[in-house]
C-alpha cells in the first residue's frame, strides 16, 4: 500500500469504489493461493482541464468593449471585415451550440499594430456576450446588471 503524499493521490485520483475492490482482491488473492497479489501496472491518471466561463460587470469592461457592443446592437458598422464572421467555439469553453450561434467582434486595442487579442463573442440571444482579452483562451460572460 502506497504511503504518505502518493496514498492521497491514489485515494483523491481513484474512484472510491475502486480502491476497495482492488484491497479485496489483494486479500482474496492472499487467502486462495497463499501469496501476496501482484499488483497490476499502474496507468497514471489523466489531469483534465476543467474550462469554463467566468463572469464580468459590463462597467468592469474596458470602453473599447464597450463600443464593440454598442456596434453589435446597432447591427454596425465595424472597423475589421472579419467583424461578424462565424465563431465556431473549437476551444470548447462556451456553452456547445449549434454552428453559426456564435460570432465574434474586434475589441480594439490601443496602441496594436493588428485586430489584438480582445474580442467580444456574441450568442444568438439578446446581449449573450462573452468578452476575451486574452484571444479565445478565457472568455466571461458580460453581466449587463453591473
């Protein structure tokens, strides 16, 4: 049996039920052949990265953010021709849609040579906008309450 900081790990990575069925075949191993179980190779366990959308007060938005909705309400026009075009969510962090719900806007950035990083990404409901500062690795949810 593993001892100090791998016991926590097998215990916090192995499903519970697991952990007890593998002790009752070292035992049942132990009592129908007089010998101590092998035990089987271990398979390391896989890390996921949990992803997911935080939230945002829409005046904690940058006034950039703040133009870029106020052009997606008006329907536009916007300064990028890619301004519009469909977000197809491959990061997987928002919540899955059909393609085509999702399309994504330019939220300038002062002083960049290019588009930058920041985008707002707006749903097919009214004011479902997410807002990335950091090009579709995090987004949060724009709260319009605040």
């Amino acid at each position: 049996m593993p001892c100090g900081r791998s016991a926590i790990l097998m215990f916090m990575t192995t499903p519970h039920r697991l952990v007890r069925l593998g002790a009752l075949a070292a035992v049942a191993t132990t009592l129908l052949f007089g010998a101590p179980a092998v035990a089987a190779p271990s398979v390391a366990p896989s890390v996921v990265a949990v992803k997911s959308v935080g939230d945002i007060c829409y005046s904690e938005l940058p006034s950039q953010a703040h133009d870029t909705i106020r052009l997606i309400d008006q329907g536009g026009p916007f300064p990028y021709p890619r301004d519009g075009i469909v977000f197809s969510n491959r990061e997987g962090i928002l919540p899955k849609q059909t393609s085509g719900y999702y399309h994504e806007y330019t939220v300038i950035t002062p002083g960049s040579p290019d588009r930058g990083a920041r985008r707002v990404i707006a749903g097919k409901r009214p004011h479902e906008d997410y807002y990335t500062a950091d090009h579709y690795r995090s987004f949060d949810l724009v709260d319009f309450s605040c």
